[in-house]
C-alpha cells in the first residue's frame, strides 16, 4: 500500500510562518496530482493548493499569495510553505496524492492522516 506521511504542524502566532511536508511511500510506481486541504472544527474540509505532476498549481483564494505549495518529484514530496498566517488559517491540514501502486494499472487517491495547525492572534 501507499502511505502519505506529514510534518511540520504547529503553534504559531499570527503573522508567522510554518512549511508542511508530506512523503507519499509504499509500494509507488508513480505519483501525479498532489495536493492540500484543511479542515476547521466544526467545518467541512477544503481545498488549499493543488499541484500537478507538470508543477502547474491552484490556490483557494483566502490563502493565494500567503501560501506556496511545490513539490519534488524525485522524493514523491509536497510541500506548503505558509506566511502571513491568521487565525481563520487553524485547522487539521491533511496531503493527498493520486499515486499507482507498483504492479496496478489504476489511479487512485491516497490521504495522510493530517497535522494539526493552530494559529493564535
């Protein structure tokens, strides 16, 4: 199986800045789109940023031009790289990927089991 592993979560003040990262390993024969969404209490979960497989990327409003996601393809690794960061940015911060499987001739998405931000003002 794949697993997607991630790090970087935290306490931050407002105004500071945090880098997630989230591994995607197993059994991999290739991973494409990767991306990042969040999830506040009581709210449903949303996309943040989106990355294809090229490096083309897609931002939700409330975090474009604060946020960047990039990744390194040859580490199957995402990265979000947060500044300026408030406190309506709180939330459990879960990676996907859409990755094969060694030996499948399918796609499917992957999720991480989510890391928790939290953002004092």
């Amino acid at each position: 199986q794949v697993q997607l592993v991630e790090s970087g979560g935290g306490l931050v003040q407002a105004g500071g800045s945090l880098r997630l990262s989230c591994a995607a390993s197993g059994s991999i024969f290739r991973v494409n789109a990767m991306g990042w969404y969040r999830q506040a209490l009581g709210k449903q979960r949303e996309l943040v940023a989106h990355i294809t497989s090229g490096g083309s990327t897609n931002y939700a409003d409330s975090v474009k031009c604060r946020f960047t996601i990039s990744r390194d393809n040859a580490k199957n690794t995402v990265y979000l790289q947060m500044n300026s960061l408030k406190p309506e940015d709180t939330g459990v911060y879960y990676c996907n990927a859409d990755a094969v499987r060694t030996g499948a001739s399918y796609l499917r998405l992957y999720w991480g089991q989510g890391t928790q931000v939290t953002v004092s003002s």
